[in-house]
C-alpha cells in the first residue's frame, strides 16, 4: 500500500499493511532544519522545505500537516494579538497569541445580519487596519497558490497533506478567543439567544468556505477544532445547546460534499467521546492529544471512527527514546490492531522535541504496525 491508500484504509477502518504514522510538524521543522522561527512564519518556500525535509528523513511519513497554522496568512486570521518572533520576541522563539475582547456582544448581531464575510473583514480591520483590502486578498491568494504546488510536492515525495481547510470549528470555539475564553463564558448565561441563533450562520458559512478551500487544494480532508469544546471547559449541557448543533452542521455538510472532516479534539474528551458516536461509522477521523485516554478512546470509538494521535508533548520533549517506543507500541497494539488507527504525535510536536524521539514514531509502526 502507498500512504494514501494506507491513510483512506484507516479512515474506512479497513485493514492496512502498516499502521500509518503522521506526527504534525509545525515550530519543530524549523528547529530540527536549523530555520529561525520568523523566517519559517513568514516565508513559505523555506517553511515547506522545512516541512518536507522532516518528513522525509524522519520517516518516511504517511501524511502530515503543511504547517498551515503557522503561516503569516493564517496566524493573521486569527482574533487575538500576535507576538510575532523577530520583532515583538527572538527569532527564535514560537509565536504568542494575547486573547482579549476583540469581538464585542453586538458582533454577533453583525454576523446573523451581514453575514461571515463582513464579520471576517471587520475582524482582519480591527487587527490589521494597516493591511488594506487589496493586499489582504493578495496575500490569501498568493498563500493558496503556493499551498497548493506545496499539496503537489508533497504528494510527489510520497507523504499525503492532511488537509485542505483549517476550519475554526464551531462558533464557541472562534468566539471565545475573539471574545476571550471568559467573556464568551458569561454570554452563556447573559445572552444565550445571540449564541445560539449565530451559530448555524457561522457553522454554515464557515462550511462552505471550507469545503471551497479543500476543493481548491485537491485535499478531501478538513481539519475542524474542537479544543475548547471539552469537558475540561464545557459542561455537557452548555455543549449540546451551544456546540452540538453547530458540529452537526459542520460534519453533516462536509460528508456531504465527500470530504472527510479531521476533528481536532486538544484537552481532555475521555468523558464525552461518545458523543462522536452520533456521527456516520468511517467517515471521520478523530485527533486526540495526550490529555484524552487513549484506551478509553478505542473502548467507545473503536470500529466506528478512526483514531489519531496521541503520543504526548511532553514525551517527545523530555522523554528518552525507548519511552517514546514504548508508548507507541502500547499504541499500536491497542488501538492498532483493530484497525482505524493513526500513529501521530498528541497535537504538534513540540518545538524543542527531541530528533531521536519524534523519529522513534516511524521506527515504533515499523518494528512492530506492520501486520
């Protein structure tokens, strides 16, 4: 099997050759290249050969993310305030986001009103009013373009690009950095009728545009966030009034136009995985980091969705080799086996990871994914 093959196999939970293997590179590239972290956000030649190289000689991997979240054009679409390395910290530090209220209560009545597109364009004035309307079209255009050639190269050298979109995910999820994450708290309780009356505008909107972007990148995946969703931060009732029907919007339109949604569930999910349960068998895949009990993921979820992830942070930073291979083994030969598994790492690798731990990735479903 090629990789893409492998990666379509865990997806439909169907038999694989090897347990596919697709850490998420992101600030590690740069570090493990020798690349400074400004010159990786902000030029995305040098960030894709960065990307590539990794993948190549610490694998080969299966499939891996381009990095997308650490371009100069996404990081900017994002509602906070930026710290950027090379002029507000060293070169060589990872970029910071400041939350703060961004988006006030009445901006929910601007996107039921006037839609996504004007939200988005007060959002990008609010943030950047130095970045006029022509170069902010420039630069999404010049980042799909070179996204794209970078989907084809990657596919040339072997290595599926997980991704054709970075969905925001539900509106919680964008609205509580754009309002910070206490605030959009308290207009649970203060004003529930504009969250949930702006959420379908955005979940369907936010959509369509999603399924454009993968459309146009040639990639039938989309990445959806799901990290603020979690039971470590939502109560079940405020997820099924406020999250729950915008995620089956969002999953139900994508499967729909064929494109299979990556959920990306950051924090703790152990309590609230069946709720994953509601969706279509072998349609999704389902990231999970190291905060989620994997074993308990493969009790509820196993032979429904695929499972990727989850060898923590933390391990691949301050671990030793043979930790990492023997969480990976634990991995494979619980979740593995069954089917409908994906070797990656628990959200990004670190940026000062260790090259022999990330390695041991590829080495671990080598020795011991290959059935």
């Amino acid at each position: 099997m090629n990789s893409a093959q492998r990666i379509q196999a865990a997806i439909k939970l169907e038999a694989v050759d090897r347990v596919p293997v697709a850490p998420w590179v992101d600030h590690f590239a740069a570090s493990y290249t020798g690349l400074a972290k400004d010159v990786f956000i902000r030029d995305n030649r040098q960030r894709f050969q960065a990307v590539l190289r990794t993948a190549l000689e610490l694998g080969p991997w299966d499939m891996t993310y381009l990095a997308e979240n650490v371009s100069l054009t996404l990081i900017m679409a994002a509602p906070a305030r930026v710290y950027w390395p090379g002029r507000d910290l060293p070169e060589n530090e990872i970029h910071q986001f400041e939350e703060f209220e961004l988006l006030g209560p009445e901006d929910y009545e601007l996107l039921r009103r006037w839609g996504l597109l004007i939200l988005l364009r007060e959002v990008a004035r609010r943030l950047h009013p130095q970045v006029g309307l022509v170069q902010g079209l420039s630069m999404i255009l010049s980042y799909t373009l070179a996204a794209r050639r970078q989907v084809r190269a990657l596919r040339a050298a072997g290595i599926e690009p997980a991704v054709g979109f970075m969905h925001p995910g539900p509106l919680f999820e964008y609205w509580s950095i754009g309002r910070s994450l206490g605030l959009m708290c308290t207009d649970l309780y203060d004003r529930p009728g504009a969250v949930r009356s702006a959420g379908p505008v955005w979940a369907r909107a936010m959509t369509r545009l999603a399924i454009g972007g993968a459309v146009a990148m040639g990639v039938n995946r989309v990445f959806v966030a799901l990290s603020r969703s979690s039971p470590a931060i939502l109560s079940p009732t405020h997820f099924e009034e406020f999250v729950y029907p915008d995620l089956k919007i969002i999953i139900g339109m994508l499967l729909e136009a064929g494109i299979t949604p990556v959920l990306h569930c950051d924090t703790r999910w152990t309590e609230r995985l069946a709720v994953f349960r509601r969706f279509p068998a072998g349609r999704c895949i389902i990231e999970l980091d190291g905060d989620t009990d994997m074993v308990k993921a493969g009790e509820v979820l196993g032979g429904h969705t695929c499972l990727k992830g989850n060898v923590p942070a933390w391990l691949t930073a301050f671990g030793t080799r043979d930790e990492v291979l023997i969480y990976c083994r634990r991995l494979i030969e619980t979740q593995g086996r069954r089917g409908g598994f994906i070797l990656s790492s628990g959200c990004s690798l670190p940026s000062n990871a260790r090259t022999e731990n990330v390695k041991a990735l590829y080495e671990a479903a080598e020795e011991w994914g290959r059935f």
